[in-house]
C-alpha cells in the first residue's frame, strides 16, 4: 500500500528540467531594451572620446608651435613647416609625409604653413590656427551635424553659430 501511494504522489508533482518559451522570450526582451538605451550612449562617449585624443593632440602640436616660433626670433617668429621640425612625439602616431600625421586611421593632423588641421573626423574639422592663436571645432553642413555639434560642445566649445565653435 506504501508503494502505491508514493506512485501517486510522485506522479502527481513534475519536475521542471528547463524554463519555458515565455520566460525565455522575456529575457530577450529586456535584454533588447537594455541594449536599445545604453547602445547610443556608448556610441556618443567613444565618439567624443575620440574628439578629445585629436584635440589633446592638436593642442601638443599647437604649444609645439609656439616654442618652435619663439625660439625662432630671427626668423621672423616662423613656424615650422615639418613635423620633424617639432619637438613633439606620439608613440601611437605615423608620419605619412612631413605634415601629415596619421592616429592610427581614426583621424589625421595635416600642418600647413600657420594652422593645424584635423582631417577624417566624421561630420567635424579641428582647426587651430597659429598667427591670431584661434583654436575652432568646425561642423559640416550635412545631415549628421547634431552629432558634430554635441562633440564640439563636449570639448568646451562655445559660441557653435554658423556651425563654427570657438575652443579654449
């Protein structure tokens, strides 16, 4: 009589061996909508991120700038047409030329005779020019320039009409 009623009571409970399809299809879902919020956010930091090793790089070059000019008094407080004329060095950086500086394929410095120019940034240009010591983050006028316009304003820059931010 014991082994009948253990039958029947042990027939009675199941075992669950695995979760089912709702629970499962749920935790995707969240999942999903975790992924969905923190996705553009990551994006943004990288992007600015990204801005600020130009601009920190950029601001190297430009203080270069100025001590090459300094002390180059005698010729007119010239600037430096070369990389290889600055005392300045990135470990992570290539020459491609003489003024042109290549950050690993994300973006490039190029030196011309009185500014530096960052070229390959999506949707916005670094600009720092030497004579009148102006520093600007540039927008492009295109489709994505809400992006460009958070990154400039991110490196602390003000002003932003017409697209042209003034940096410290």
């Amino acid at each position: 009589m014991n082994k009948i009623i253990k039958k029947v009571c042990r027939a009675g409970v199941e075992r669950r061996r695995g979760f089912t399809l709702i629970e499962l299809l749920m935790v995707i879902v969240i999942i999903s909508v975790l992924v969905a919020i923190a996705l553009p956010k990551y994006i943004d930091t990288v992007d600015i991120a990204l801005g600020k090793r130009a601009y920190d790089s950029m601001q190297t070059i430009y203080a270069a700038q100025m001590r090459f000019s300094r002390e180059n008094i005698s010729n007119n407080y010239a600037f430096a047409d070369s990389f290889n004329s600055l005392d300045v060095n990135f470990p992570s950086a290539t020459l491609d030329s003489n003024t042109v500086m290549n950050f690993g394929g994300k973006f490039k410095i190029q030196l011309l005779n009185t500014q530096a120019v960052t070229t390959g940034l999506e949707n916005y240009q670094l600009v720092f020019n030497f004579v009148d010591e102006t520093k600007q983050c540039i927008v492009a006028t295109n489709a994505n320039s809400n992006k460009a316009n958070r990154i400039c304003a991110a490196l602390g820059g003000t002003g932003g009409t017409s697209g042209i931010y003034n940096l410290r």
